[in-house]
C-alpha cells in the first residue's frame, strides 16, 4: 500500500504584513535621523504610513530616503525596492548598519517613491483618492542620479513580500 499527500501554502498578505515592512524601514530612518539629524520624528511618522498603504494595497515598486546633493543620491541613502517572493522563502534581516560620519555638507534629506503596474491601472478617481488619504502629497519629480553606487544589502520579508534593501555608497 501507497500513500501519497501533497501540501499547499498560501499567504495573505495583510495590514499587519505591512506595517511590519514599513516599521523595519522606520527604524532604518531612525537610525539615519539619530546620525545625521534628518528626517524629524514626524515625517518618520508619515513616511511609515505612506509606505504602510502602498505596501497594503501592492502599488509600489521602489521608494528611497537620504540626502541629494545636486541632483544626486548620497551616501547615507537608502532603496527599497518590493517584490512578490511568489511562494519563495526570503530573510528577514534585522535593520541598522547605516554608516555615521558621511559627509552630507550641502545636501538636503529627500525621498523619491515610484508606484507600479498596479497603481497605473487604477481609474483617475482611484488615483486621485488613493493619494488625498496619504500623509505625504508628492508632485512630479525626474529621479535623482547617484553619487557612487549602491550595494544590496538588506532584506525584508513578511507575508510573502520583500522589500530589498539598497544602499548608496561612495566611490
């Protein structure tokens, strides 16, 4: 006699799923805020929240947070990018490892947040009322250039969704 089974997993990535992304992405701008000043608690505040939603609802494609200099990403700058792990396993890495002691002289904290597909297909309305219930109004902006290169080396997990952490580096 025989027996064979076969086992499925599916997740459903929720509110919570997402608050916890965005919380790991909060303690990262804590971390950059305790060391170079900027951002102040209460845009940490609404960028977690801003974040919380465009995880929630699977509109976005990459968002970054640091400081530009003419145009340019600069070191301590740091891209999360999300993906869809597609029933693959992915870490969970714990957040930090923001270098001190950059030189940010002349430079101003900025954030730069690209939605997706998704977002694209939603009607002008939808459009429109998904971004009045945000905390942050962005307008159009062309995407800063960088200043060295970035390096992989974070990633976050929860729910069957990532967000791959970037960071820029000096040459």
């Amino acid at each position: 006699m025989s027996t064979s089974y076969t086992t499925s997993n599916t997740q459903t990535f929720t509110l919570t799923h997402a608050k916890y992304l965005a919380s790991k992405v909060a303690a990262d701008l804590k971390r950059i805020q305790r060391f170079y000043g900027s951002p102040s608690d209460i845009q940490i505040t609404a960028y977690e929240n801003e974040l919380t939603e465009y995880l929630k609802c699977g509109y976005l494609t990459e968002v970054s947070y640091g400081f530009k200099r003419n145009d340019n990403w600069i070191e301590p700058t740091v891209k999360y990018s999300a993906r869809d792990l597609a029933g693959m396993s992915s870490s969970d890495d714990d957040p930090g490892r923001i270098r001190p002691n950059a030189d940010i002289s002349n430079a101003s904290f900025y954030s730069y947040l690209v939605s997706n597909s998704a977002y694209d297909q939603l009607t002008e309305s939808e459009q429109s009322k998904f971004k009045d219930s945000l905390p942050i109004k962005r307008g159009g902006a062309p995407t800063p250039g960088i200043s060295g290169y970035t390096s992989s080396d974070k990633s976050y997990s929860s729910g069957g969704r990532a967000l791959d952490r970037s960071s820029v580096k000096n040459y």
